[in-house]
C-alpha cells in the first residue's frame, strides 16, 4: 500500500495518532521510563522502595574494586567466546555438508530434526542438561563409565574447574544453538542456497573443491549471517543469565557467577537496587557498543560484495 | 554441485551422526518417561516393558495447573500484543504526517534498550502499580517485549501489499475499515502468525519475570512451575515422572511446529533480533 501524507489537523492524522497511542503507552510505560530510571537510579543508594540517597558515581566506582564483579566479567568473557565459537562453527559444519547433499536429498529432514531443540521449551532443555551433567544419575557420567573412562566422571556443575565449562557446553554437538540464537545453521544454509549456480560451476572447471571453494567462494556469502550469529550470540550469551541461574545458581562459590545473575541477586538479593541498576547500564553500554560495532561492520560486509 | 556418490554418503554419515546427538536428550527424556525408578536403575539405556503411563498422571498433577496458567498467559499476551502491534504498523505504513517518523526512530530505539537494564525499574513500576502476584504484571511486560518487532514486521508487511487491490476496493465503494477487513488481514495472515508464535514462544519460554513478579505458586507459569518439580523430584531420583512433566510441557510448541513449519522458523528467527 501507499503511504498517504497528511497534515497533522487531518482526521487521518488524529486516527493514526490515536492508532499508535496504546503501543506506545506500554513502551512509555515499560521500556523508555524503566530504561531512563535505570541510568537515574544508578546515581543512588537505593533499596527499591524509598526515594534512596545520591551518591553520584559511587556506586560505579565501587563496581570497579568490586572482586565478584571482577569475577563475573572474566566468567562471562569465557562464556561468551566458547559460546560463540560453538555457534558459529557446528552449524556451518552441519550447513555445509547440508547444502551440498543437492536439492531433494533430505535437505528439509535434516533441517526439521536440527529445529527440534528450538521447539523444545528452554526450560525443558536447561532442565535435561542438568540431568546429563547430574553427579549420579546423569547421562554424561553414565557413558564415561560405560567407555571405562570412570576415572573423568565427577560432579560436572558442582566443581570449581568445570561449572563454568559444563554451563559453556550446553547443547552438544551445537549444531543448534540454546535458545533465542540458535538457528545459525538455517542462516548459513539460505546464504548458500543464495549463491548463483554458475559460480559453482566455475569452481568445478577451476577444481576448487573442499576448503578452497569454501574460502574463496562461500565464505564471502556468508559473512552476513556469520556477523549476526556472532552479535546475537554474544548479546544474548551476556544477557540471559537465566542457565546460569537454573544450573548452578552460579556456583559453586562463585565460579560460575556472571553479570546478569549478579545485578539480579543484587536488587532482589540484597536489595541494593542502585547498585544492580548500574551493573544494568553498565552492560547496557557494552551492548550499544557492540551494536554500533555491527552496523560498521555489516555495512562494510555489503560494500565487500 | 553434484557431488561424488561416496562423497555424499560419507556427508549423509556425518548428518546423521550429528542429528541423533542433537535428539539424544529428548530421546532419553521420552524414554525414561516412561519407566519406573527401579526400570531406571535396570534399564538406563534400554526400553523397559512394562511402560509406566501412571508417570504421566503423576505428572499432571504436579503440573497441570502450571500448563493452564501459561496457556492463559501466553494467550492474553499474544492476542493483545498482535492487536496494539497492527494497527500502530497499519498506522505507520498507511499515513505520513508531521513527527510520523520521529515515532517510528522511537519504536526502533527499544531495539536498543536492552531487558537486563529495564529490569528492575520495571519491577519497581508494576510493584507501585499494584501488579505484582497477578498475571497482569506478565501481560504487560510481554507485551512490551514482543509488540515492538511485531510493529516492524507487521508495517514492512502492510506497505507490500499491492495498492491496485486497495483501489479496486475503494472503487467497490469499500470504506477503510472493509478494507482492512476484507483485503489487508486475509494477506496479512502469514505475517500475523509469525508474530503471533515469536510472541508465543518468548511467553512460554519466559522464566525470570514470572519468578519475579509472582510470589503465589498457584498462579506460576510452566517454566517457573518445571523448576519447583524438579527440585522435588530429582531430590528423590524419580526421574520417570518429572521426564513426563517435561514432555507434557513441550507438547503445545511442537502442535505448533507441526501445524505452522514456516512460520515457526520465521518466527524463531525473527525473534532473535531483539537485544
């Protein structure tokens, strides 16, 4: 349909108006009011329930000499890079070797059963994987015993040197992601469904097979998609602490601690609401960051090609 | 692009490696979902006869009021969401008029504005506004959560459908409002559910704003719910019935996977983009 402009006095006018009204009533109330409250409030002692007292940038400041939140940080750089190397590698792996199955032959079965673990509801899957890494009962030490590799067997989720690895691992063989990205194998798989035939052709009279077709040819189509798994891996991976939560609440100690789980057990832990909310913009700007870094990066992807 | 017939099996080999691995957690959890403790103990890997359907009972019980409290949930929020979404992008994709665009940057800016952040001020607001322990609480939120992308995907959707079908209509003597009915839902269906199940899958999924903003269990959701289970139930190793729970609570998203595979995909896919 066409876009019709009108004068802001019109009766179209005042019924869009009146149109948009309750989608942003909801916004104002919920996401622009929190969001501008979130960076007001950082500035304060604040419990939640009173007015709270200014404090300025204390509350940064102490962030900074903050060990636990130290700890988070190099926690949650871990996470994310095992994180996203998973997520970019397996589902190109499994992508590739789709794609060039040629059309018809079982392409769209493979794809179904690879979208099984997103159908499954997160907290389902969350809950199965603390099954598998179960000290006693779990999966994962059962088939050590059963490949007479007892001696490896331990309490996967409750060890200082393997929580944070088992939390990272999730999902294994990766090819599909846990939750909200995970679908990069179906990002790829379109990428090289989008590449013209006749460029393959080329490839066959040249002999590039294997890796070389792959880095000469394929790998520029799929930068896209690469770059924006890698981002919403990583933004989601900061964010969602909620495995964390569900796995090993962050433990043991503090072994598996990361940012989200920390801003949340601080205001409704300890109902240090100030000090949560700049934990909050705090990661909000390495998000904003990061985003800005996309949109560089993507534009500079399609002047590439 | 064709390749070598040994080429393709040892792929087909790989693929079917790699799928089986993807499944094996939901193939042990439907296995043993059907097998008693001490089926459990004997058989881990095995299936064992006979299959013990009182899990599944065992199981409802626990949680059934859950399930139907998610429904209710899930319903309202999508059914609202999609409401407010369409006729602000029917609104955005229809007219222009002065600061039009400046409110559609700020639609885009929520993008922007990640959950972590808003958190708390969030609780604080639906805390003062009396909210907390009803569902209400969760309507709202998952209504500002999902409304925003149904706003950029419903407008994107709205302004490609074709303006000769909406002259023939005027010239039929349609008004606006039949035309909406008449011409520009019927199109829009397709786009409609992708929205409908990102939101349905967002609201099933959630977890943390349910354990926040309700401290009553009879009014949990299934997420919530599955976590107090488990706690019972792995506690004493029975296994059998809470792998039943758990399947029970992943029917309704496979209905809807079966019933809308494309929409599905593109509703998972586009739900991703949200900070």
């Amino acid at each position: 349909m066409k876009t019709r402009t009108v004068t802001l006095s019109s009766p179209e006018a005042l019924a869009s108006l009146l149109m948009i009204l309750p989608a942003f009533a909801v916004l104002a109330l919920f996401r622009y009011s929190p969001a501008i409250s979130a960076i007001w409030h950082s500035l304060f002692s604040w419990d939640g329930f009173t007015s709270g007292e200014f404090v300025g940038m204390d509350n940064y400041r102490k962030l900074l000499s903050d060990p636990v939140m130290a700890a988070s940080s190099l926690n949650i750089g871990q996470y994310i890079a095992i994180r996203t190397t998973l997520n970019l590698l397996f589902p190109l792996l499994a992508a590739e070797l789709i794609f060039h199955l040629g059309p018809g032959r079982g392409q769209s079965a493979y794809k179904a059963i690879f979208c099984v673990p997103l159908v499954v509801p997160l907290m389902v899957v969350l809950l199965m994987w603390k099954f598998i890494y179960d000290a006693h009962d779990g999966l994962l030490n059962s088939l050590l015993r059963l490949a007479g590799l007892s001696g490896v067997t331990r309490d996967w989720l409750g060890g200082f040197d393997s929580a944070l690895y088992a939390i990272s691992g999730l999902g294994f063989p990766w090819v599909t992601g846990i939750g909200i990205a995970g679908f990069g194998m179906l990002l790829y798989l379109a990428g090289l469904q989008g590449i013209p035939g006749e460029l393959f052709d080329a490839c066959v009279m040249d002999g590039a097979r294997g890796m070389r077709r792959f880095l000469s040819l394929e790998l520029p189509f799929l930068s896209r998609p690469l770059l924006l798994v890698a981002l919403l891996t990583i933004i989601n991976t900061l964010q969602s602490f909620v495995p964390v939560m569900v796995l090993t609440q962050g433990g043991p100690g503090i072994a598996s601690m990361v940012p989200g789980l920390y801003l949340y057990r601080n205001a409704f832990g300890y109902d240090h609401f100030g000090y949560a909310c700049a934990i909050g913009v705090l990661m909000a700007s390495v998000l904003v960051a990061l985003a800005l870094l996309y949109t560089r990066l993507e534009s500079r992807a399609e002047e590439a090609r | 692009m064709s390749a070598s017939p040994a080429r393709r099996g040892a792929a087909h080999g790989a693929l079917v490696v790699l799928a089986f691995m993807s499944l094996v957690p939901f193939l042990f959890m439907l296995l043993t979902s059907f097998k008693s403790n001490e089926q459990f103990y004997h058989s881990y890997y095995a299936f064992a006869l006979p299959p013990q359907w009182g899990n599944y009972v065992d199981a409802w019980a626990q949680i059934g009021g859950y399930f139907f409290n998610s429904i209710t949930v899930t319903l309202v929020s999508v059914a609202i969401s999609l409401l407010f979404a369409s006729i602000a992008a029917y609104a955005f994709a229809r007219y222009r008029f002065p600061g039009s665009g400046a409110l559609y940057a700020g639609v885009l800016l929520v993008l922007l504005i990640p959950g972590t952040l808003t958190l708390i001020p969030a609780f604080v607001i639906l805390r003062d506004l009396g909210l907390i322990g009803t569902h209400r609480a969760l309507y709202a939120v998952y209504i500002a959560d999902s409304e925003v992308l149904g706003i950029i995907i419903l407008k994107t959707f709205f302004g490609s459908v074709p303006e000769e079908l909406m002259e023939a209509a005027a010239l039929d003597g349609a008004g606006e409002l039949q035309t909406i009915r008449h011409i520009v839902t019927p199109l829009a269906r397709p786009a409609l559910l992708t929205v409908a199940i990102m939101t349905t899958l967002s609201c099933w999924n959630d977890y943390l704003w349910p354990l926040i903003v309700l401290p009553d269990t009879r009014k949990w959701t299934i997420s919530l719910g599955l976590v107090a289970f488990r706690d019972r139930y792995a506690g004493m190793s029975a296994w059998g019935p809470l792998f039943a729970g758990f399947v029970i609570a992943s029917i309704p998203l496979f209905i809807l996977f079966f019933a809308f595979m494309r929409q599905f995909v593109s509703g998972l896919t586009s739900g991703a983009v949200k900070a």
